[in-house]
C-alpha cells in the first residue's frame, strides 16, 4: 500500500537487499508467524525472497522485504512475481491485456493500488486534438490508496476516516494553474483531490511559512475548519513562493481530504469521472460537485445501459 523504509515510493523501488511497505495480505490467519520464502526467477537468476511480518496497522501490516541479490531492485522484483490488480467486481483473473488497458497512456510514475479510471478514456489520439486546439494540459500524482476503494459505514459522514495519500506536483504546474487564475478541468477523482488539496497547501504555508514539507498535510477535515480567506490563486502563489524560497521544482506531499457535500470547490471547475458505486467516498465527492443533483445524473446512466467503475463508460461534468 505504502512504503515505510525508505517511505519514499521512487526510493523504495530502487532498494536492492532490502525494504518495508505497509500491506494488505489475503488469508492472514494461514501466515502463522516467521520468515516466508520462496524462490524466484529474476533476469535469469534464481532469487529467494523473503517476507517477515510485523505490526499490525489498522486493515495492514509492516512488511519486511529481503532478498539475496545485489543486482536486483525492488521493482525488477514486483515485474516479475507481482500481479496487476484488476477490480475485483470482474470476476476474472488479470489478462496480459490488463498490463496495457487498465494503465493511462501518460502514466510514468509507479506507486499506486488502481489506475486513476477516468484517464483510461484518453488515447495518444485525443490528447494531440486537444493539444491542437491550444489547450494547456498538465499531470500531476496522486498515489491512489486502498482507502479510495473503503466504503462509507457510518450513518453521518464525520464518521468515516480518510485515509492517507501522497501527492507530487511540479512547480511548472503550480505557474500553469496561476496562469489560468486558478481555475482547472480535472480529469478523475485522483486529479480533483490532488488539485483541490493545493488551495489548503498554500494555507498552511500562509499561516507558516517555514514548515517543512511533512508539516504541509492537508486534514481530513480542515476544509470546512478553515475560514478560506485565501483565493485560489493567492494559495497557490503561496506554494509557488515557497519552492522558490527553497530551491524546489516540487511539491511532495500528502492528503486526507475529504469531498462531501457542503465542501466549497475552490479550483476544479469541470471534471471528467466514471460512475461511481454508492457508499463511496467518490460518490460524495460527486455530489458537491454537482450541487446534491447526482440522482439525475446517475439515473439517466441507468436508464441508458451505461457502464459503471473502471472499465466503464465516463462523464463530464459542468455545475
């Protein structure tokens, strides 16, 4: 889910000998406790490598990752034994294919549990049209966790935790967001949580602007705390300022916002999405979005035969 030594994802996948992550595992009470080994085949050598388990973290544990091979990263590792994960809803197993499809055609950093859906709409094709009609387009990264994909239990919203997730942003993208005064169409849930946790950045930089760059997290609460007197694009001058300030091309950092209605959007001002499911967080990041007028929206879905989730078909919304 996340890495823990090093915890930084580029790091981590370029560990030899040794690393930690944050795990989900599938039928842990057959794991009794001890060393789990097993041998693999990695750019032709036989490797064996080695799981040890350790604290508990809420749904995760502490993973110790081992193996005997300097020459073999973590990442060459996961190419070889690892499984992409496909949602569980369709009902198969992980295609070849999958490798592929299930992948935006921009996609160059590793590090998230899904594929950010709404991407997987735009081929090589669209994104030249709209490159042709001169319109600025910028990527930025979210590391999609599993908490995304936890359903929404408790009967009142302040019930439910968000979980954590980090974001990069580079500072061309911070001067192209001011350069359209703040104002975005974001492609996928990812994006808009990614974009609209930057204004709550430049406040805490406002009201401290030595922080260090683990202090920026955003809480999953603090937009409806904060009293907002910043606009979008004096919070995001306030980022801007602060790479300048300390010799930065980006801005590492991590979120737990939560979109429900209520919230008050402050950069998005489009967004392309698939359908969500209920019970979801990203249905409620829908809802605000569009005022509490999901209903009609998703009923017309339903009516008309369209897909639902990753694979399906996608929307783009204008309030």
């Amino acid at each position: 889910l996340e890495p823990i030594q090093p915890n930084d994802y580029v790091l981590s996948f370029q560990q030899t000998r040794r690393c930690s992550w944050l795990c989900m595992i599938g039928n842990l009470k057959k794991w009794k406790k001890g060393t789990l080994s097993r041998v693999v085949d990695v750019k032709g050598k036989q490797i064996v490598l080695s799981a040890t388990r350790g604290e508990c973290r809420g749904t995760s544990h502490w993973i110790d990752f081992s193996w005997d091979d300097d020459s073999i990263t973590f990442a060459d590792l996961l190419e070889v034994i690892g499984e992409l994960p496909i949602p569980p809803y369709l009902n198969r197993e992980t295609q070849e294919s999958d490798k592929e499809t299930y992948q935006t055609v921009y996609s160059k950093i590793k590090g998230s549990v899904a594929a950010p859906t709404a991407g997987l709409h735009f081929t090589e094709r669209v994104l030249a049209a709209l490159d042709e009609r001169g319109i600025d387009r910028e990527e930025l990264t979210l590391h999609v966790g599993a908490g995304t994909f936890k359903p929404v239990k408790s009967e009142e919203i302040e019930g439910h935790e968000m979980h954590t997730e980090y974001i990069s942003v580079s500072k061309h993208t911070i001067e192209k967001l001011i350069a359209h005064n703040g104002k975005a169409i974001a492609v996928g849930s990812t994006s808009v949580r990614t974009l609209e946790s930057l204004y709550y950045i430049g406040v805490l930089i406002h009201h401290n602007p030595d922080a260090a760059q683990n202090e920026l997290h955003v809480q999953q609460w603090m937009p409806y705390e904060d009293k907002n007197e910043l606009t979008p694009v004096e919070a995001l001058q306030q980022i801007l300022d602060y790479l300048h300030r300390h010799e930065m091309e980006a801005l590492h950092s991590s979120t737990q916002i939560i979109i429900a209605p209520g919230y008050q959007y402050k950069i998005v001002r489009k967004m392309v999405t698939n359908f969500h499911q209920p019970q979801s967080t990203l249905l409620l990041l829908v809802s605000a979005f569009v005022r509490g007028n999901w209903r009609k929206i998703y009923d017309y879905a339903l009516e008309h035969d369209f897909r639902f989730l990753s694979y399906g078909d996608s929307s783009l919304l204008i309030p």
